[in-house]
DNA sequence: GTCTATAATGGGATAGAC
DNA sequence: GTCTATCCCATTATAGAC
C-alpha cells in the first residue's frame, strides 16, 4: 500500500471521528493520533480546525452537487415526473461518494447532519451561498412533480426531508444495529436510503388542506 | 415576581442554552453566569453537569410521557383508528409542557434533538429504561392503525418521524425566521407541530410495496 | 447553602529548531 | 514539511471559609 500525504491522512482520520463524535468533541489531538500524523500540521495544512471541518465536507459536496444538478437537469427535461423519481436521483450522486472511500455516502450524511445542528447556522449559509443554484433546482423538481405545493408548504416539507435523512443518518450505526439484533435484517446504506425514500415521497406530497387548519395568525 | 431557588434558577438558564447550542458548546460558566447564581451550586445541587443534563430533559419527560400514555391508552379503546388520530395524540401532551414555562414545548424538543444527536446514546437509553412502557403503546396504536407495516418497517419509520420532528424542532428558529422573511409567514410552535402532523402521518403510511422492490440483498 | 480560590485537565494554536 | 516544546485559554470540579 502506497504512502498518502499527510493532508489527506488528517481529512480521513477527522470525517470519521468528526461523524462518529461531533465536531466539538473531537479534538485535534484525537485526529492526529488517529491519523498517526504530528499535532501541528493540522494547523500547517489547514489553517484552524474551522477550516479543517469545512475542508472535510467539501471534499463531498463539490462531488455530490455537480452530480445531482446533471440529474435533475435531465429530470427535468422530462414532460412528466413523480416525487419518487425526484428522491431517487438523489441516490446515484450519493452512492458515488464511495470514490472518495468506501463508506463515503454514510460519512457524508452524518457529516452533514452534525453540520446542520452543531454549529449555528455555519453550514446552511456555506451550502445556500456555494450550491444554491444546486437547492433551487432541487425545489424546481418538486414543484413539477407536485405544482400544488406553495412555496412555503414546499419549504417546510423539505426541511422535514432534510430532518429525517440527516437524523437517520447521523444515527444510522447505532439504527443498524438495532435492526440487526431485533429483526435480523442486514441493511447497507444503499438500502437504508432505499428504504426512506417512499417515506419521503409520500410525506412531500401529503395533501397540505390539513395544514391551512392550524395556520396562526 | 417571587424569588426562585437556585436549583431552579439553574434548571431555566440551563435547557435555554442547552436547546440553543447544544450540550457540549454550553458551559456551567455560561449557565450560572446567566442564571445568577454561584458557578459551584451547579455541582452543590446536581453534582455533575451530566447529571444537571438529566434533571433538564425529565422535568419534561415527567409531565410528557404519563400524558401520552393516558391519550394513547383512551385512542386504543377504539375500533377504528388513523394514523393522523395517533400523531394527533402527541399534540395536547406536548402542549401542556407550558406548564413548565411559557415556551416549554419549543424547548422540549429541542432539546430531544439535541440529546439524541450530541451524546452517543445516552438518551435513547434513558428513555427506553425509563419510558418504555409509552414507547410501547406507541407502536402498538400505530400498528392498530396500519396494520399492513412490518415490525422491520414500523422500526424504521418511527425512527424516520423521529428525525423528521426532531431536526426540524432542533433548527425552529432559524426555520421560522426564514418563513417569516420569505413568506410572510407566521408559525407559533403548535402550527408548527400541526404543519407537521400530515406529512409524518403520510409517510409512516407510505406503500410499503415500493419500498421491498429496491431492497439491497 | 453560598461563596472564593484553586486544582487538574484538556483544548487550539504557534514559535522555532531541524 | 515536520517536529518538540510551550503558551494561553477555557473547562469541570472541589476544598474550605463563611
């Protein structure tokens, strides 16, 4: 096995712990020992741990956004689609994020469930403001499929979306196990995402009348 | 206004920066300094800031639980019962934890959010030890209102309804602010839950069909 | 029960030799 | 680029006076 460079021995050695333990209780010692590389050239290579972190979740957005924007742009040019359609094209971009290591589309959930809830906000403005033509075709997507959504029912729905695969995959180890010893089912992540899609896709096309009840105002 | 004790002050100042920034980012130092009160009273009175972490998230699984069950037991008398009648249950329990404090249900799952995603397991533990019989009666009323799922997809989909509820309460407020300065919009916690209730109830009804016919072997 | 003072630990970051 | 040594800061927790 060849030698990678010290860069990249911190980027692997941080994504996991960062996604097994959060980004605030991972310490920069943890990730050094870990990638067997000296303290001090984390903040050589990459600045500070701030930068460290964003560094680590790049290396799978700049991957997994191009991709999806191809797919739905192709989607798109369809006459008709259906929410399922939407959701699973999401599945190819992500499965493709074993490139960068073999459990890369876990890590990548995980990550950016933890990046969502831990820091205040810092990941959302970085993905609107780096990936928002990506997000607006998302929501283009979704309105075709389903035109009778208003903007803001489809925003609300979308951020259940976002809730319930960041959540279920931030804990999806732990979820796995569980499944393992109660049921005897043995799901990889392919399945997992599999399995949540017709979750998703009825949930965003609920009839929203129900919703307007309780509106306050 | 009355003088509160210190144990209390600690518990009001505590599950406000807890639900805001977490557990780990939230120091005793931050929350005596807000409460008033001497840094040391936190380990006088609790012993141990995990320990303060507990006494926070059950002074509401106290009053939630109990409430819950009562409703569950009541909808399980019924012949006939939905999916939307059961999530609906959660409703007026929740909404009761403003007993505690004026925005006691926002706080509350908030801080669910957090405790399921910050400590690697630890909530889910407390809970099922000290709640199970409630988590019991809720997958037993959802199996009596769609008897068609699986205990394997049940599983799933109440851990997907979890995320779903969780993250979106973990990130209210800033998703609130976004509605409002996009939409106009103007959601207290109670539409927000309502808003919710349709697409939960859609898709822990999703066809499980569509699911079975992508599973990874 | 409350306070001050301090212990003990672990964190991020950096200077400077190699 | 890498390493050691160290700075400086913040944390939790506790001892002991009041």
């Amino acid at each position: 096995m060849s030698k990678i460079d010290t860069k990249n021995r911190i980027l692997d050695a941080a994504e996991v712990l960062f996604a097994e333990r959060g980004f605030a209780d991972t310490s920069l010692r943890l990730i050094t020992s870990e990638a067997d590389v000296n303290l001090a050239s984390v903040n050589y290579h990459f600045g500070s741990k701030k930068e460290l972190i964003q560094a680590v979740l790049d290396r799978y957005l700049s991957l997994f956004m191009p991709a999806l924007d191809g797919r739905l742009q192709t989607l798109m040019a369809q006459d008709q689609l259906t929410l399922l359609q939407v959701f699973e094209s999401f599945v190819e971009p992500l499965m493709k994020l074993s490139a960068v290591r073999a459990n890369g589309p876990a890590l990548f959930m995980q990550l950016l469930g933890r990046g969502y809830i831990d820091s205040q906000g810092h990941l959302r403005r970085f993905i609107t403001t780096h990936y928002g033509a990506t997000l607006h075709g998302i929501t283009q997507a979704i309105s075709k499929a389903n035109p009778d959504l208003s903007p803001a029912d489809l925003f609300w729905r979308l951020h259940f979306t976002l809730g319930t695969v960041v959540f279920t995959m931030a804990s999806a180890d732990a979820l796995r196990d569980i499944a393992q010893a109660d049921f005897g089912q043995q799901l990889d992540v392919e399945g997992l995402v599999r399995n949540v899609i017709p979750y998703l896709a009825s949930g965003v096309g609920a009839p929203v009348e129900s919703t307007r009840l309780s509106l306050v105002v």
